[in-house]
C-alpha cells in the first residue's frame, strides 16, 4: 500500500493594494509646515508616495502665494500626483 502524498501550506505575497489617498487644496494661504489643513504646503507634508494632491481654488483666483522667506521651499521627497482644477 502506498503512503498518501503530503502537502506543505505556504503562503503567496501578492503586492499592496491600498488606494492612494486624496489630500484636498482649498486654501491659497501659507502658514508653514504646520499650517492649516487645506494648504498646499501642509497637505504635501502629510502626504505619503502615490497619494494625489487635488487642488480647488473655487473662488479664490489661481494663484497660492509661498512664504519662502519665512517658510523655506517646498520639497516633494515623495511620489505624487497634483491636479489642479
């Protein structure tokens, strides 16, 4: 009689599949790294690689002003994608 055959469990890593997240621009102000949820500066440094940057002005003009005298640059360390609107 022959032995049955036995199986050894393993387990496959598939890839990440969290969705980006979507940081919201609402505000033209520049109040510094860390202003005011809605500003451009603030929601960049929350923002993690593959996360989108949409930016709506309604109202406001097309123009956000940047303190660097104040605030320094802005640095994008991450993968992103901005959208204006």
């Amino acid at each position: 009689m022959s032995r049955p055959k036995t199986v050894k469990p393993s387990f496959e890593i598939l890839e990440d599949r969290l969705a980006p997240a979507v940081h919201l621009v609402t505000r033209i102000s520049d109040q510094g790294p860390v202003g005011f949820a809605g500003e451009l500066r603030t929601e960049i440094n929350g923002a993690a690689s593959g996360d989108i940057i949409l930016i709506e002005l309604q109202g406001w003009g097309s123009t956000i002003q940047f303190d660097q005298a104040l605030n320094g640059p802005i640095g994008i360390p991450q993968n992103l994608t901005i959208i204006g609107m």
